[in-house]
C-alpha cells in the first residue's frame, strides 16, 4: 500500500511544497520551490504535469503505526527529548531530504574535482606542445 500527502508551507522567503510518499521501500520525500502563495489550482496543475519529473529522497524508515498511537504526555516529553539528543531536530522527511542534499553534495564534489583534473591535464599538454614546438627549429 502506498501513501502519499503534499504539504504546502511557508519556508522564508518562499512558499514550498513538501511531497512525501510512505510505501513498502519506507518514506521519501521531494521538496518543491513554488515562490508566491500558489492557489489549490495551481498546485493541482503542478502536480499533474510535473509528478513524474519530481526526485524523491531515498527511502528512510517510515513511521509505524504503534508510532500513531496515544502515548501519555510525559512520555511522549521524554521521547522527544531523547530524540533530540540522540539524532537532532526534524522530522523524518526532512531527514530524507537533508540525506539527498548530502548525497547531491557529493556527487557536485566529485564531478568539479574531475573537471579540475582534466582541466590540469589539458593544461599540462598544452604547455609540453609548446615546448615540442619550440623545439623542432625552423
């Protein structure tokens, strides 16, 4: 069974839009810039035309039902502050969200690292086809 619910917020200086899909991989999550307040309209058009152009985050453990429950409140306190300690704030989506900005960083890493290599090598061949040139004579 797959779940899925879209959450439109207000994050400074723009209106987002948080999808988060709950299905047997786990949850995941794709966050979605829309700028200006956008109408139901317009979210509604944005979801049929976009969805499968959006990249969700990889799936991270979703929430268990036991985890909806009732639980008293001075429980629940505990819990949270343990929580807190133990793996910061936010909420599981926007853990899944924080570990594919991780990963796009990595991968954004690697790639301008490989660009500045082969940007060294062009560079170094250029200055040794300089030297052979001086070389050859006239």
């Amino acid at each position: 069974m797959t779940t899925g619910s879209l959450t439109v917020l207000f994050e400074n200086p723009f209106w987002i839009g948080l999808f988060e899909i709950i299905d047997q991989k786990g949850l995941r999550a794709c966050k979605v810039t829309f700028g200006a307040e956008p109408t139901e309209k317009e979210v509604m058009e944005y979801v049929d035309k976009n969805w499968n152009r959006l990249q969700f985050s990889q799936a991270v453990e979703a929430p268990s039902e036991s985890d909806r429950t009732k639980v008293n409140p001075k429980r629940q306190l505990r819990e949270a502050k343990k929580q807190m300690q133990s793996q910061g704030i936010g909420t599981k989506s926007q853990q899944a969200l924080k570990l594919q900005q991780e990963q796009n960083k990595t991968e954004r890493k690697q790639r301008s690292k490989a660009e500045r290599e082969a940007e060294k090598q062009r560079q170094f061949d250029l200055r040794q086809a300089k030297k052979k040139e001086k070389h050859k004579g006239h």
